[in-house]
C-alpha cells in the first residue's frame, strides 16, 4: 500500500518532469525577430493560404535569397531531412520573441516551375501552442484537447482559442495580412501572418507530455499508475517493497537458464520492477517466458 505522503510526492516528481518538457517545448516553438529570413521566413504577402482554404498543397514563390538557401539547404542536408512547420497567427513578446498560436508539421520540396510546394504531413493534426494560455496544467490540458479536436472550420477554432485568450481577433482578416513587426515595435501583440519555420519540436516530447499531462489531470489515470512499472521508476525512495511470492524459489523451467538467468527470474518474481538486458542471443527471451510459466 502506498501513503497518501507518498503519491503527493509522486505527483510533485511527474509535475517536474511535465514542467521540463513543457520548458523544452516551449523553447522549440520561441523564434527570435532577428532569425527572419535564417531560421523562420514568410513569404506571403496578401493572405493566409493554409489553414483558413483547407489546401492539401500551397505552393509559393521566394523573392528573397536567404529564404531560398534556408529551404535548400534543409532539403539537401544528409541523414534526416529539417522539420518544417507552418505556423498562424504569431504573438510578439515584449523580448522580440515570437510564437505561432496553431502550427503544423509539413513537407516542403521545390517544385518544376522553380517556386516551393507546402504539404502538410497531417491535415488533420493541427496542434495549438498551449504555453500562450496563462492557465493551470489541468486547464491548459483541456484547452488543448478542445482546440486540437474537431472543428468545423479553421476560423472557428481560432475563434474559440481567442475567447480563451479573452482577446478581440477581428484584426485577423485572413485576406489582409500584416507585414513582419520591426524590432522593438508592436509587443506583447498579435501579429496576422502566417511563417513557415524549423524545428526540433519533436512528436515524441510532444506525446510524452500528454502523456504525463493526462496522469496529472485524471485522478483514476494517476491512481492506477501506481500499479505499473513506471511508478516503480518515479517512486520516492522508501516507498516501495517487494512482492510476495509464495514460493520464491519455484521456478517453472519451460526453457533452461543458466545460473545468471535463473537469478533474474527469481529477481522479475520477487522485486517490483526488475530490468533485463543484453546483447541478441543471451537469453532474454527464455527469461521473460519462465516469468510468465512460474507466476
């Protein structure tokens, strides 16, 4: 049984590791004014052509040669290609930071009439930057579900995350965009334009966090975590015990062990988390199935 002391502690140490990423998350959306044209371009000029269309494709021209070696260069390099995102409206902070509100990942290639084509990876996977709400983890969370859930149409989602924002969007004419704010001008503003930037926003931390978010969130979710191995790996010292077996010594033998092996299946039927490693062919696998015969 665990104590009540022991599960606040538990859900102070996932609170931390929540906050960790969400710190990391939040670096990797923050661009810099003064990256325009080296880590974040814009090349649209009269509207938004994404998000408010539902284009599966958009394809554009670049007058501006810093932004062509930028896309280039991320199409060319070796090993795994740069993460493209496009992102829509931006904030501006009073640092010169900006931040897109929605953004999602998307593939850019050169097309045959030497201009670019935008695609997002997932239509349907549009993502809101939640670290723009001033908002507990419990409430920012279901924020997020709502405005990344199903939406009749684009501006109705943006409608619904500004009266969250308790902000007037009837600057946000999709067909009049605004130019790229000057230095030191316009903070702590929204800016109506749309950019196209790369990241390391990874889907992997991203689900992480939900993932940690949601046990933060869900009292049952949270209750029930204590019963897996990961609580095993987050638990305060002194909080856990071993299980017992009643008979640790019985060990079923479906395949042979060795000596080495045989301690570690009296180790995974003794101790709350036990962890088996090893190169291919030392036997993990017989480990594992003479668990499961002697449990």
């Amino acid at each position: 049984m665990v104590s009540n002391h022991g599960l606040e502690d538990f859900k102070s140490l996932i609170k931390f590791y929540h906050a960790c990423i969400e710190e990391e998350d939040l670096q990797s959306l923050t661009l810099e004014l003064s990256q325009y044209h080296h880590s974040f371009i814009s090349p649209w000029e009269e509207s938004e052509p994404l998000f408010h269309t539902g284009s599966p494709e958009i394809h554009f021209d670049l007058q501006n040669e810093l932004d062509r070696k930028i896309l280039r260069k991320g199409l060319v390099q070796a090993g795994e290609p740069e993460r493209f995102f496009y992102g829509y409206p931006i904030f501006k902070d009073q640092k010169d930071k900006i931040t897109p509100l929605f953004f999602i990942e998307a593939e850019v290639k050169e097309d045959q009439k030497s201009g670019f084509k935008l695609r997002p990876l997932n239509p349907n996977a549009i993502q809101v930057n939640h670290h723009l709400f001033g908002a507990q983890i419990e409430e920012k969370l279901a924020i997020q579900d709502e405005l990344e859930g199903k939406f009749g149409s684009f501006e109705a989602r943006l409608r619904t995350a500004f009266e969250y924002l308790e902000t007037d969007m009837q600057f946000l004419d999709p067909q009049k965009i605004d130019r790229i704010p000057e230095k030191g001008k316009h903070q702590n503003c929204w800016i109506n334009r749309p950019i196209l930037f790369h990241s390391e926003h990874s889907t992997y931390t991203y689900n992480l966090k939900r993932d940690l978010g949601a046990i933060i969130q869900y009292k049952n979710l949270f209750e029930s975590v204590t019963e897996t191995a990961l609580y095993h790996l987050l638990v305060p010292v002194g909080e856990t015990g071993t299980i017992e077996h009643k008979d640790k010594a019985a060990v079923v033998e479906v395949l042979p062990l060795n000596e080495l092996q045989e301690k570690s299946v009296k180790s995974g039927l003794t101790s709350p988390l036990t962890v088996i490693t090893g190169p291919p062919g030392t036997g993990k696998s017989q480990v594992v199935v003479d668990i499961m015969a002697s449990v």
